[in-house]
C-alpha cells in the first residue's frame, strides 16, 4: 500500500480522497493555487504545497509544479480527482517515469478512450454498440454534409477532444449544418486546443445512463449497477440518481455485459464510467468511457455501500478486485449545488459564504468543502457541494431530499438549491418521465 498519497486538484473532491486516506492510514499532500489558500483541503491534509497563482493553467494544470510537490514531499502516488489532469494521458506518463504510481488509467488506456473518435472506433471492434456515425475524424464541411445527408438529420456534431458539452451542436436540418459546423470547430479549438470533429446520428428523446466499472491489474472486471444523469443544462449534469426509473433488470444486465466488455477490450485498470445513450425503445449506444472517478460516485456508493475512492486506491496498489458484479439495494438521488444564479439564467456567483447549515439525519449525505466565511473564487467551478439522499424506494429519496433542501442554509451567495426545490416538485420528475431534453421542456 502507498505511504503518501498527492491529491492534484481541490475543492470538494481533493476533500473527499483525503477522508478515504485518513481511514487507510495513508499520509496525504494538498496541493493549492493562492486563491485556495482557505480552502478545507488545504486545512485536512496532512502537508500542503502551494503550486502557483489562481489561474489554472498556471497551478492545478501545471504538471512540472505537480511532480515537483510530490518529490520534494515524497509521495508514492498521486491521485488526479476528476476534471484537471485526471484524464490526461501526458501526466499519466510522466508520473509512470517519475516511478510515481498514478491512480487511474495509463496512458495508453487515455489515450485510447479519450478521444472520442478513437473510443468509439475501440468499441465498435470491441462488439459494444455505437451511435451510427463516422468512421474517425471529418475533416472538411463538405465530408460532413455527405454523412449526414446519408444518416438522415438529426445529427450531432461533437469535438473529438471534447467535454463538458463544448464543441458540441445538434442539427436539424441542412441550412444549419454550415453555421453550426463553424461555431463547433471554433469552441473546440478555444477549449481543448483541438478543433478536430466527427458527426453521429441525433438519438431522440435519449436517457443518459452511465455504468460504474473497475478493472483490476489481473485483467479482472466487474461493473456497479448504472446512474441515470438525464437531468442537463447544455450537456452539464444537474441531477444524478440510482437505479435509473428507466431501468429493467434485462436492460442492466445487457447494459452491464457491453460495459465488461468495453472495459476488458482495453484492459482496463481503475474506476471508471462507460456512458451510453438509452433511446425510448431502451436500444442502447456506447457514448464515452471516463477514466476517472465521476462527479456523481457517491450515488453508486449509497445504493451498493461500497467506497470507490478506496478502491480506486486499492487497485492502483496492486489489490485484485473481487469481480462481482453489484445491483443496487437501495435508491439514492444527487443535487449538485453550484454558486449559480438559477433564477438568472445560471449565472455563476462567486463570493463570500455568510452563513451555512447543512442538513443531517438518516439517508443524508452532504460533500462539500465550503464553511461559514470562506470565499469562493471566480476561477473555478461553480460546484460548492454535493447533496445525496439514499432511502428504500425512489419516492422516500425524493421526499428526503425535499426536506434536506429545505433545511440546506446558504447565505451570501446565490445557489441552484431553489431550482431543486422545484425539479424535486415536478410531476415529470417524480414519475420518473424525463429525458436529456427535460430542461428545455421544463423552465424551471
């Protein structure tokens, strides 16, 4: 097992693998940037380096200040959380030829499954069904005007590098294909650094349901049950539960075997998320594999009573997994609580925290590393906490979640709790009715 554990990112995430280390008896590095200087990581971890200014690029993305933070604190590992660097196949490999183990995927299974274009061409071979679509990267308008001529509009236009619902527009119809086309290569070269884009069929009425893996070193497998994280604005997710409404068990299982052997195709080593499109007949279609731990684990980890971080840890030690694979027990729904104005378009608002109260009680869960005076800073994501709700039945996780959101208290800032409080009231919600469409269907 690692003596010394570097956790390369912040917030509530670089909190929550400290908490996983503590109880393994696994020292731990914080790494800030100045902005994060009051931040809980920072406090909870056993030493804490100081890696740059607020800006990312010149701290939490700064792979030379990173490596140099572990060996000046001899760290064995380094975990990388998820958004940063946690899926960069670069760092994976520096870190291997620092003998620093990182935990999550090598650099060759990044580089296989995050391109876009890349993984579903892994898949296909693999037999996990695709979206119909092209066969690799488009490189020129008049290529994509033939393919989705052949397809038949809808289609979507993705960023091979792409993330986070950036470089993504959907089409409709041939006079949109130019225009969108354009605003697609341009938002992907701004964001990733890489304007390359390929073209799939518009699944209608979809339902986003992602399967939770772990591969181990021994070329064992296992799958987590599924999250269904149908609940978006512009392709961010809002909203995660388990099991999904939409699941039956034949569903899951089939689900569960493509994401086996998504993960066996590529030997995959680590926790990770292979995320399908579900359409209104449940055929299903290989979407994206994350490498990483998601945003949304601790969903999996209330329905099945199982510690992903630790396992992630466990894994990258050289631990053999059991390979059993799990159906959730219970039901638990997640409300992700940004610093956004939800009464004013989701504008992000940044500030001073005058006051907090978190809810409590049986089936309550709150991750966060926020507290009474701490000041969010404008450079990050808008997430400040996470509110899970686990109960016997969807019906009991929603009315808990009602009432933990009444009790949640957060002042000086605008957050999206009022705009749970409504989702959680919505008739299409409560009967489980909802598609990725569900926020342009509903103002809420």
């Amino acid at each position: 097992m690692f003596n010394k554990i570097l956790i390369a990112n912040r917030g509530e995430i670089a909190l929550r693998v400290i908490n996983t280390c503590k109880e393994m008896n696994i020292k731990t590095v914080a790494v800030y940037s100045t902005a994060d200087a009051d931040s809980l990581h920072v406090k909870f971890a056993d030493e804490a380096v100081c890696i740059g200014p607020p800006q990312s690029s010149e701290s939490y993305l700064s792979i030379p200040k990173i490596i140099s933070a572990a060996e000046i604190t001899n760290a064995d590992a380094i975990h990388p959380g998820y958004g940063f660097l946690a899926e960069n196949a670069q760092f994976s490999q520096i870190c291997s030829e620092h003998n620093i183990k990182f935990i999550g995927a090598s650099s060759q299974m990044i580089n296989k499954m995050g391109d876009k274009a890349v993984a579903k061409a892994t898949m296909k071979k693999a037999g996990v069904p695709v979206i119909p679509g092209s066969d690799g990267i488009v490189k020129t308008l008049d290529e994509a005007t033939n393919l989705a001529k052949n397809m038949g509009y809808p289609v979507m236009l993705k960023a091979s590098a792409g993330g986070g619902g950036k470089g993504m527009r959907a089409v409709w119809n041939s006079n949109d294909l130019t225009k969108f086309w354009n605003e697609a290569k341009k938002e992907a070269l701004a964001g990733f650094g890489n304007d390359d884009m390929y073209i799939e069929k518009l699944i209608e009425e979809p339902r986003h349901i992602e399967i939770q893996v772990v591969g181990d070193q021994f070329g064992n497998a296992c799958h987590l049950s599924e999250r269904d994280c149908s609940i978006q604005r512009r392709h961010q997710k809002l909203v995660e539960e388990s099991p999904s409404p939409f699941m039956t068990d034949k569903l899951r299982k089939k689900m569960g075997q493509a994401a086996i052997k998504a993960v066996k195709s590529i030997n995959y080593e680590g926790v990770g998320t292979v995320e399908f499109l579900v359409d209104k007949n449940r055929n299903f279609y290989f979407m994206e594999m994350n490498t990483r731990i998601q945003v949304e684990h601790p969903v999996t980890e209330e329905v099945i009573n199982y510690d992903l971080i630790c396992e992630q840890i466990k894994v990258a030690a050289g631990i053999k997994i059991s390979g059993n694979n799990y159906e959730p027990i219970l039901h638990a729904i997640e409300c992700r609580i940004n610093a956004e104005d939800s009464e004013n378009n989701f504008m992000p608002c940044p500030g001073l925290i005058t006051n907090i109260y978190k809810p409590g009680g049986h089936g309550v869960r709150v991750d966060t590393h926020v507290y009474t005076g701490y000041s969010i800073p404008p450079f990050y994501d808008s997430m400040i906490a996470k509110l899970i709700t686990v109960a016997q039945s969807r019906d009991e996780a929603i009315s808990k979640m009602k009432r933990a959101l009444s009790e949640f208290v957060l002042e000086g800032v605008k957050t999206t709790i009022p705009f749970h409080k409504k989702l959680m009231e919505n008739d299409k919600f409560r009967s489980g009715d909802y598609t990725t469409k569900f926020m342009e269907e509903h103002k809420l």
